[in-house]
C-alpha cells in the first residue's frame, strides 16, 4: 500500500505540474486591461495572476494602484484613512498569500513595486500586522497619495461637513 500511494503522489504532482505549465503558455482571459483599456499584448511588461486555471493579466499602473488602493485610502463617507486586502477585480476575492508573492516577485523583476506594497510585503502579507504595525504609515501614505486623487465636489463636501460639525 505504501509503495502504490508513493506512484500516486508521484502522478499526482505530474499532472499538476503539466496543468501549471498550461495555464501559464494560455492567454489571459481579459482582453483589456481594467483601467488603461489596452489591448492585451505578450510582449510588454505584464503583471499575471493565476488562479485555478484562470489568468487574468494587469499591466504595471494597474496592478500597483489596485493594490495601493486596497491598502490605503480615504473612505468619504466615514472620513476616515482605511485599509483592506488587496483583491482580485474580476472574481473580488482576496489574493492569496502565493498571489500576493508573485506579483511582488513580478513587480519586483520590473523595479515597480509602489512602496505601500513593499511595506505589505515587510508584514508578510498579513493584513492585521500590516494594520497594527505601520498604521501611522498607512495615514501618511493616504493624505500623500490618495487624498489628492479626490474630486473638487468631493473636497468641498467634506469641507462643509467639517463645518457643519463645528
């Protein structure tokens, strides 16, 4: 019994690797890239995520704001600097961890990891750590990076809510 659970560990791993290397030769399914509408094209620098049989590819702008924008930005509603796990657009499921590392790892090859990123990497991709450990920097990153991205209307709404409260 032990000797045929060995071949069938062995076939098993087989099979999964060959399912790996197909699903990494096969085009992604998204045409298009979410924000920047680009056509796909293998031959650029592409960010790939793969997940049960599915890739999906992002191109560098669009992988570092999605990720950025999970991790740091303003909620306008609440007021407040908040932080969720970067997810994946197309399924909105969170990136598992092994995600997570390819596209550091990615991202990494190409010198493009945004900095909020690579202090989510420093917590080991972990979001409560990341919370309790750089909240100050997550604060800091936001009021630098996201709060300038806000609408004029927006801006103005706040500033008369800050008003109205006091």
């Amino acid at each position: 019994i032990n000797h045929n659970t060995k071949i069938v560990n062995i076939v098993k791993n087989f099979v999964k690797k060959i399912k790996n290397i197909v699903v990494q030769n096969k085009p992604p399914i998204n045409e298009y890239d979410l924000y920047t509408l680009e056509n796909y094209n293998k031959n650029e620098k592409n960010i790939y995520v793969i997940e049960n049989n599915t890739k999906w590819w992002f191109t560098i702008n669009t992988i570092n704001k999605l990720i950025s924008t999970n991790l740091a930005y303003f909620d306008t509603d609440t007021l407040l600097v908040l932080s969720k796990p970067p997810n994946n657009p197309y399924n909105n499921k969170p990136f598992s961890y092994l995600q997570l590392l390819s596209i550091y790892e990615q991202l990494n090859k190409y010198n493009s990891v945004s900095q909020i990123f690579n202090i989510y990497k420093i917590a080991q991709f972990n979001h409560f750590i990341f919370i309790n450990q750089f909240n100050c920097y997550i604060k800091n990153y936001t009021s630098k990076y996201e709060i300038y991205t806000l609408t004029k209307d927006v801006i103005v709404d706040l500033f008369d809510n800050i008003l109205s409260s006091y």
